[in-house]
C-alpha cells in the first residue's frame, strides 16, 4: 500500500515541467519562508518571540529525534530499492523520518498552537513540503506520515512543557 500511494504520486513527476520545477523548488527551498516567519515572529512583539522560541526548541528536540531514529532504524529510500522517478540528488541514508517534514511541522505546529491563521497557512506548506519530498522521490507517503506525527506531538508536549513552566514561575 505504501509503495502504490508513493507510485501514484510519483509517477506524475516528469509529466509536467512547470509542476516539477514547482515541486522542486518546495523540496529544496520552503525552509527559508519558515525561517522569514520565525524571524518575523522574533521582532514582532514578546508574545510572538516567545512562541519563536518555543518553535527553535522543537526545531532542535526534532533534530536529536531524528538522529536517534537514523541511529538505530534504517529504512532504504525508494530510488535504492526500486526503479523511480528522482528529480534531484538525495543522501543515501534512511527514508525514515524526513527531516525536512520533521523540522517545518515542528515549526508549524509550534505557531499554529499560538495563531490559528498564522499556523493554518505554515500547516498547508508542511503539507505541500512532504507532498513534494515523495514527488521528488526521496520519500515513501509512511515516511512523511510518520515524521509529521511526531514534529506535531514533540511540538504540543513541548508547548504544555512550557505554559507549566510558565504557570510555576508566576507562582
């Protein structure tokens, strides 16, 4: 089932130039709209750094995530296994998680629990980002999955973390 959803989707790449170079461009390229964002946020006003924050430290807690995962599961990407369509150069390490799925749902998550509009639309590019991983043929659709679930729930633990220690230091 993994490997019919992640052939159905990736076998449009090729097919369309102006898609391709689309999808492309989100694989490679979508983290410096969230880093803008996170950086405006930063400079707005102490609400919004606070939740800046909150964001960077999901962004890390993911990170050590991820390299725990890659240390003990490996998980070969589609293009070593089988023959598909691969429209830029990718690592030979694990599938599994996507990094970069991992990181912009961490970031997206993180704001979305503070401004529902503002996290929304960061929610819809995550969506588009993991989308475009599988397009470009470095991902299977479980890969993307899983990497989202996680960023999302380190993101809500982490946010509940911090309005303890919010909570308890006004006491």
């Amino acid at each position: 089932m993994n490997y019919k959803v992640f052939k159905s989707i990736n076998q449009l790449s090729r097919n369309c130039s102006p898609i391709d170079l689309l999808m492309i461009l989100i694989s490679k390229k979508i983290r410096f709209v969230f880093i803008f964002v996170l950086i405006f946020m930063w400079f707005k006003n102490n609400s919004y750094k606070k939740v800046s924050c909150n964001a960077v430290i999901s962004v890390g807690v993911n990170l050590f995530i991820n390299t725990l995962i890659k240390l003990f599961y490996f998980k070969p990407r589609p293009f070593i296994k089988r023959r598909v369509g691969i429209l830029i150069p990718s690592k030979m390490d694990s599938s599994f998680p996507s990094k970069h799925t991992l990181l912009v749902f961490a970031i997206s998550t993180s704001i979305f629990l503070y401004d529902r509009v503002l996290g929304s639309i960061m929610w819809v590019l995550s969506v588009l980002t993991g989308f475009s991983r599988i397009w470009v043929g470095h991902h299977y659709p479980s890969d993307i999955i899983g990497s989202a679930l996680i960023a999302t729930m380190t993101s809500i633990i982490l946010n509940k973390i911090a309005h303890c220690i919010n909570y308890f230091a006004r006491q």
